[in-house]
C-alpha cells in the first residue's frame, strides 16, 4: 500500500512575503531554471496521464490562476507518480501534484486549497529567494527531497543558515498559507478548506511520528500552521465550516419511482433516511438539517415528539419534519413507528458518520 508518509504541503522554493508588493513577470531566466527542474524532476518520475486526474485538476487550477496576483506568469500543472502524498512548485510556474496527494484530499475543496498553496509560492517569487541561496545542482536534490519527504536526499547539500527549512521557510510557507486563504475567497471553492487540509495533514502527521525529519527538523510544524490559517480565517470573518470543504454529513435528495409513481428520498452520506411522495418536503427538511450540521450538532440531539396525530423530527429544539399518518400509511406503517425509524437512521448515519472521520482524519 502506498505510504502517505509526512504529509506537506510546502515547497522550500520560496522567499518574501506579499507585503513586499507586486512581483514583477518572470524573467527569462527565471523561465529557463524552472523548465530545467521541471525537465530533471520528469526524468525521475513518471507524469501521470489519467484524463480524469487531470481534467480534475487543470479545471480547478485555472479557477485559482485566474485570481492569482502576479502577472505573466504561464502555469503549467501536471501529476507525478511519487510514492508520497505532497505537493511542489518550481520557478515561473511549473506546478506538481502527486498521484497519492490526488486521492488524499476529499473533495475539489481541499485541491484548491493545495493548488491555491503552490500558485502562493510561484506568484510571490519565492523560488528566487532559493535561488539566491543555492546553487543550481543543489537546488534539485533539495527539491526531491521535500517532494519525497526524505531527509537522507538532501544529506551533502550545503544548507543555508543550518536548514533548508529553517527560518525563513517558516514565513514563507504562513504567506502562501494565508494567501491561499485569500485566493480561495475569490473563487467558487471554500477558503475554510485551507484549514481542513492542514487538520488533516496533522492528525496523519501524528502516525509518522517514527519518521526522522533530518534536514526538515525545523520545518513549520502543521499544527503551528492550523493555529494560524483558523485565527486568520476568524479575522476575516469567515465562518467555519468545515462539512463542504471536508466531507462529511453529505445530505441529498434524490427523485425515485415507488410502485410505478415519483417519490423522494432523503439521504445523509448515501444512507436512506426517509422516503416520501412529496420532494418538495423533503428538501425543506434538507435545508434545515444542512443548517444545523453546519453547526455541529450531535446524534444525542436528535429526537422525536408526537403533536396530536403527528410526529416531529426534532434536531437541537428544530422541527426538521413533522410526519403525518398520510405520511406512514404510504410507507406502510404507523406514524409513530415511522418517526421513529427516521430517528434511528438519523442519528446511525451521524455516529457512523463521526466514527468516521476520526479513522480517516
């Protein structure tokens, strides 16, 4: 089984901060070094042609490009069978995202907070700053060993102020943090995906703990990074809301045909919950339910009440439906019994739900 390994989201190509002002267009030199890496990183690793791969990320690069604030620069995004989940940008533009890094995120989301990360790092010049640092040969074994996680990679290079990841890295990567923030704002994508992608990262970072950082000792650390992207997230008003960016509580109301006539169904994570003849009823209840797991509510607030011949879902003190014995006889049964099998269901999809995301992050 591939190894997700130390999951980062960094590329060490990278230097100054936004605030510096705009970053002029790439110069022709700059374009001619990151040809060359990317020529040298292809060579060790075979690009992925998966059409669907990649019409998945070129579609939703471009909607980060399109907000990204330095001027002619040409992207070029492409992905890298690479036994590790992780991310790189190269000067002037060449992008690279790893085949297991392609599975890992759960949603378009949280691959447009990653992409919004790497486009930071090309459109604020950091791959000059390394330049500077660096020679060319050192460059690219650097390079390797950030995008294969492996420290012994970068052992023999001379590493600038005792790390490669040292300070100035630490900066660098809560600018290209923050200014995914910013960049996501701007598109269809939530900005609060910044911040489930680096919760995830750190909660798979706590089972690598085995692994010897080496030259990445002084690397960010990722819960350092949550800390940061969450106040910034607040700061800018942003509610957090991690359900769309991570997944989970996917509500859906879907047309079925019963006994030859249409009909609704009411689903959460593609577990059945209540099936009626009315969908219009069932998306009212669906908007109330996606109101209340925005706000974290729990399988023990989920409840029943009768109100005369009917019965009420109630979800923390919210009436989400009230079903009528009209309601039970088309699902041949009682209205009791009936709301009391949209409460079992109800709460079992919520707890399998959470049971969930604490395995998988």
């Amino acid at each position: 089984m591939r190894r997700v390994g130390l999951v980062v989201l960094a590329i060490l190509l990278a230097v100054g901060p936004a605030a510096r002002g705009a970053v002029p267009p790439p110069s022709a030199d700059e374009v001619r070094q990151g040809r060359r890496l990317a020529e040298q990183l292809e060579r060790r690793y075979p690009v992925v042609k998966d059409p669907a791969l990649n019409e998945r990320l070129q579609r939703i690069a471009q909607a980060i490009v399109s907000v990204s604030d330095r001027p002619g620069v040409t992207y070029v995004f492409k992905i890298l069978d690479v036994d590790v989940a992780n991310a790189v940008s190269l000067p002037a533009g060449w992008i690279y995202v790893t085949k297991p890094m392609m599975g890992l995120v759960r949603t378009d989301h949280e691959l447009a907070a990653l992409i919004a990360h790497e486009v930071a790092h090309v459109a604020h010049a950091h791959a000059l700053e390394m330049q500077r640092r660096q020679t060319q040969a050192a460059l690219i074994t650097i390079l390797v060993a950030a995008l294969t996680r492996n420290p012994t990679a970068a052992r023999g290079v001379q590493l600038a102020a005792g790390g490669v990841l040292a300070h100035f890295t630490r900066d660098l990567e809560r600018d290209a943090d923050l200014t995914a923030i910013g960049y996501l704002e701007k598109t269809p994508y939530s900005p609060v995906a910044v911040l489930t992608l680096m919760e995830m990262l750190a909660r798979l970072e706590q089972y690598s703990a085995s692994v010897d950082p080496g030259a990445f000792a002084d690397h960010p650390k990722t819960p350092e990074r949550v800390a940061y992207i969450e106040t910034e997230l607040r700061r800018r008003g942003i509610p957090i809301v991690r359900r769309i960016p991570a997944d989970y509580l996917r509500l859906t109301v879907r047309e079925v045909t019963v006994r030859g006539l249409p009909a609704g169904e009411l689903l959460v994570n593609d577990r059945l919950i209540l099936r009626l003849p009315d969908l219009e009823r069932l998306e009212e209840a669906a908007g109330r339910l996606d109101r209340l797991f925005n706000a974290d509510v729990r399988s023990f607030e989920v409840n029943v009440r009768p109100v005369g011949e009917t019965w009420g879902v109630v979800v923390r003190g919210v009436t989400v439906i009230t079903l009528t014995p009209r309601d039970a006889a088309w699902n041949g049964t009682l209205v009791r019994d009936l709301a009391q099998t949209v409460f079992v269901r109800l709460r079992a999809a919520m707890e399998e739900d959470l049971r969930r995301r604490k395995l998988t992050g």
